[in-house]
C-alpha cells in the first residue's frame, strides 16, 4: 500500500510539473468528444479522450505488473 501512494504521489508530481507542456495537446478537442452549446448553458463529455487516457493508463499498469 505504501508503495502505491508514493507512486500516486509522484505521478502528480510529474504532471504538475509537465503541466505547461500537457496542457498544449489537444486533449478534450479530439473528434468524438461531445459538446453541446446553447444561449444559457454548455454541455461537455470527453469521450473520447476518456478512452485514450483509459487505454494508456492500462498500458501503463499492464507495463509495471510484468
């Protein structure tokens, strides 16, 4: 358990740090992503950013259990 928090930790830490550079992609942009405008209210799901980000973080979790 210990070890899993560090490694939570430092993850934040290293997008904290990498944030000016991560927040260029255009993460929440991509095709597939919804986004519904009206006069009075914005409706906002990141489909499929959510899938990427999803797929990655099993890679990477696949990756550190080997």
């Amino acid at each position: 358990m210990n070890r899993t928090l560090i490694l939570i930790g430092l993850i934040i830490v290293a997008v904290g740090l990498l944030w000016p550079w991560l927040s260029r992609l255009p993460l929440g942009q991509l095709p597939g992503d919804i986004v519904i405008r009206r006069e009075n209210a914005s409706f906002f799901f990141p489909l499929t950013t959510m899938i990427l980000a999803s797929l990655a973080l099993s890679a990477l979790l696949w990756l550190l259990n080997r």
